[in-house]
C-alpha cells in the first residue's frame, strides 16, 4: 500500500547545487568495485559488468547536465541580435527565463523502516545524488608476480558497499509541475563465507555477497502530491521510494515583449517526436530553439502562439500506472504474490532489480617464468533474483502496450571440482644450473549453475488495461512449476 510520506519540515536545506559536471551524481553500485573510490566513473574498471544490476541512468554516458545557462544564453542573444536594440534587454532576459529549483522531500523505506531521508532544493537538469552508506574493504581478486624461481600473489582490493542511495535528474513541465528521472539502490552485505581454493600457495578469499534492490524510471511530479514507487518483498525486503514536491508549479509561458515568448519542453525535446512538432510550429511563425528544449516565439500573439505549442506538448505526457504482480504456481497450487506499483510517464523506460550478488572462483590463469609457475584464481560476480525494464503508452482504441523484459534467476555456486593444472616435478641439474623441484599444482574450481525463466516482448492488453502472461518455470520452480505475470495499466 502507498505510504504517506512525512513532509520533514524541520529539517533546514543548503541552496541548490551548482550545476557543475563534475557533480554530476550516481547512485552507490551494487556490485564490488576496484579500489577505494568514492565517486562513480562512467565505465567501472573492474572488469567490463555495469555497476549495477539493472539501473541505466540518461546521464551516465552523458555530460549529466541539461538546461546548461551557456546554451540558454546563446539562444536569447541570437535572437537579441536580431532585433533592434535588443542586447540591451539580453540580461532582464536571462533572468527572467532562469529554471527555478525545487525542493523536494524524499524518503526510502525498506520493510516501512527508513532506510534515506531527506529534504533537498534540486536544481533543473542536473543529476544530484544523496547516500547513507558503509564501506567495507574486502579482496576481489589476486595478481601474481613472478620471477625465476619465485612467485607471490598480491590481494586486489576493493570496497563493498551497504545503504541507501537516491539519484535524480528534474525537469520543469511548464505551468504544471516537474518531471523526475530516478536510480535509487538499497544494498546489503551479508557475511560470507571462505571460497575454498584448495591451493597451497593462496588462501583467505571471502565470499561476497549483498541484498539489493535498485529502481530507475522517469516519475510526475505536481506540488504537494506524492510519487510512490514500491518494489515487492524479494531479498532485500520492501523496498519503497517516496517524492513529494514543496514548490509552486514552474513558470509557463514567459512574455519577454509583447512580440516575443519563452517556453522550455526539456523533457519533451528528449522524445522522437520532437523535431517534428518544433517543425510544425516554425511553419506557423519563427521559432528559435536550442538543443535544450528551449523555444522563443517571435511575432505578433508570440505568447498566445506559445500557450497553444505549450498544450500540445503537455498532451504527450501522459504518466502510466502500472501494478506488476508475480505468482509462483507449484504443484498447482497458487502462492504468494509479489506486487510492484509504479506511476511512469508513457514510452520512458522502467528498470528494476531485486535480489542477491555473490561471487565465485570459476576459473584458473596460469603464470610461469624460468623455474617458476603459479596458477593465479579469477572470480566472477553472480546475480539471483529478479530484474527487467518495462515501457508502456496508451494505443488509439484505448488499449496499452507494454514492452516488457522480465528475468527471474537462480544461480548456485555449491558445487565445485579437484583439477590438476601441474604435475609434481622433480629436483635436477642442467647446463642452466639447479632446477628445483615442484609439488603437483591440484586447486578447486567452482562450477556454478544458472537457471533462468526470461519473459521478452511487446505484449497488449484488453480493454481494461489487463495483460496476463503464464511460463513453465521448471528451471527455478521444479517439475510442474509456472510463473504468472500480470500487469494492470490505468491512468492515474
């Protein structure tokens, strides 16, 4: 059930954030990452894994920032200099057209117990991130350095990490309200147990593992009306996430004179549709516009002209419900349901992931120099649970469609095996001198098993907005098991 989220009035608040690229923020990973770091780089440099599960913010592989001052200011000049005496209005301008901050209450709940909390001025189209987190040390993996005759591993070291960590990029939706890109994770470590290498020469290597749950997706925001999004209890708990906006709904049309208008649309100038409604209206009159969703009206009723574009754009977003449940049917026997509920604005992606990391021993390198060999571990990080992204928009005849990717994994790593990569040597002397001898180099090597129920598509529903989907689940569920699906889409 939706929580009514606590306006935390008492708490006091900074100004909003300089929109500085290098503030951009990210939400904590998920999985263990190299070193001590304590900001996010665009690409993790352990191994080639995303940092998380199933999160993909807009801005990771973006500059982070949109509704830049600079592109701003270059768009009003332009049309400045192409007016009689208009660089003297350029500065009332840039003024008058800032995006305004809003302030935001925020809270995650885990099991209805906060988890992150907080009441926070954002700025408009810059990534911010807020955290309460621990960070554990802990061994990722070993190189091994060799020379003629010896050889010694060396601890790779990396951190884990534990709490909470909400990521949002606004957007002002003229004259209505916001829209909000989020990435939230919750994290949990648990404790694990040694990784049994069965090599004499390397040993110490714990097992890592979380609980995580991450949601991603693209929220409405209105003042004063609460945004739940709510992640059902697998793994991690309940997972909940609340916004509330506590600002007067942005500015709509701005008359900078009575020939000349300003509208901004930055969330709508991310669409497809985009280029072809600018188009349509500079057809009409001119039209100057940035690559920032940024428009100004020029002409007689320039404000009336943008009133009327503003209306349009508005029309196209549409916020969707969605109440995703997941049964497990076993034996014929229906089980418990699991519920997400998520309000999303139509044809934005939703990502979600709930479950468990842990790694595994899965392979052995081999390392050798003149007299000299050592077999150097490699670990591999493993993901139980469920995760996807799901799309939706309203269809013509008042049906929905909804792109679905849906993925429920069971991943043991229990069982292993004895290899033998060497067989002993003996000592001996040659024309390149003494030759030591060498044991037999035998080791254990994990042999995980995967097992996996995937439900991939563009799927429509009745005309109640209903889809059901029913799977063999035989992989995860044992013989006669089913998963079903069902999706209810609606308009808040």
């Amino acid at each position: 059930m939706p929580l009514t989220l606590f306006l935390l009035a008492n708490l006091a608040f900074a100004p909003a954030q300089d929109q500085n690229p290098d503030s951009i923020g990210f939400p904590h990973p998920a999985y263990p990452v190299l070193g001590l770091r304590t900001h996010l780089p665009t690409d993790d440099q352990w191994g080639e894994q995303s940092s998380w599960v199933s999160l993909s913010p807009s801005w990771l592989n973006a500059n982070g920032t949109l509704l830049e001052a600079d592109s701003r200011a270059a768009l009003l000049e332009r049309v400045a200099n192409s007016m009689t005496g208009g660089n003297s209005l350029l500065a009332d301008w840039m003024a008058a057209t800032a995006p305004e901050a809003v302030t935001l209450n925020y809270r995650v709940l885990v099991d209805g117990a906060e988890a992150l909390a907080g009441r926070e001025m954002f700025p408009m189209g810059q990534a911010v991130a807020f955290s309460d987190l621990i960070r554990n040390a802990c061994i990722l993996d070993f190189d091994v350095e060799i020379a003629s005759g010896s050889g010694i591993f060396d601890p790779i070291m990396g951190q884990q990490v534990s709490g909470s960590s909400l990521a949002i990029q606004v957007l002002p939706v003229p004259g209505n309200g916001w829209t909000a890109e989020v990435a939230m994770i919750y994290s949990k470590r648990l404790e694990g147990d040694p990784i049994a290498m069965n090599y004499a020469q390397v040993a110490g290597k714990e097992r890592l593992v979380s609980r995580i749950a991450e949601i991603g997706g693209f929220g409405w925001l209105t003042p004063q009306a609460a945004v739940v999004l709510d992640l059902p209890t697998v793994g991690a708990g309940r997972v909940t996430l609340e916004l509330v906006a506590d600002s007067p709904a942005p500015a709509g049309v701005i008359a900078l004179t009575e020939q000349v208008a300003w509208l901004s649309l930055p969330q709508l100038a991310r669409s497809s549709q985009w280029g072809a409604m600018v188009s349509t209206w500079e057809q009409e009159r001119a039209v100057w516009t940035n690559g920032q969703g940024d428009l100004v009206f020029e002409g007689p009723d320039a404000a009336k002209a943008a009133s009327v574009a503003m209306q349009a754009a508005l029309a196209m977003l549409n916020p969707i419900q969605f109440d995703l449940s997941v049964q497990r049917i076993v034996g014929g026997v229906e089980g418990e349901r699991s519920d997400m509920q998520v309000t999303i604005l139509e044809d934005t992606p939703m990502t979600f992931a709930q479950g468990t990391i842990r790694d595994a021993l899965v392979e052995w390198d081999v390392e050798v120099a003149q007299v000299a060999r050592l077999a150097d571990p490699a670990f591999a990080d493993f993901f139980s649970g469920w995760n996807g992204d799901l799309k939706g928009r309203r269809l013509a005849n008042g049906k929905y469609e909804v792109e679905l990717d849906l993925s429920f994994t069971v991943v043991d790593v229990s069982s292993s095996k004895i290899i033998r990569l060497a067989a002993a040597t003996l000592g001996e002397t040659g024309y390149e001198g003494n030759v030591p001898s060498s044991p037999a180099h035998t080791m254990e090597v994990e042999t995980p098993e995967l097992r996996e129920v995937r439900f991939h598509g563009t799927y429509q529903s009745d005309e109640r907005g209903r889809i059901v989907l029913i799977r063999s689940a035989n992989s995860i569920l044992g013989e006669g098991g089913r998963l079903r699906i069902e999706i209810q889409m609606s308009q808040p």
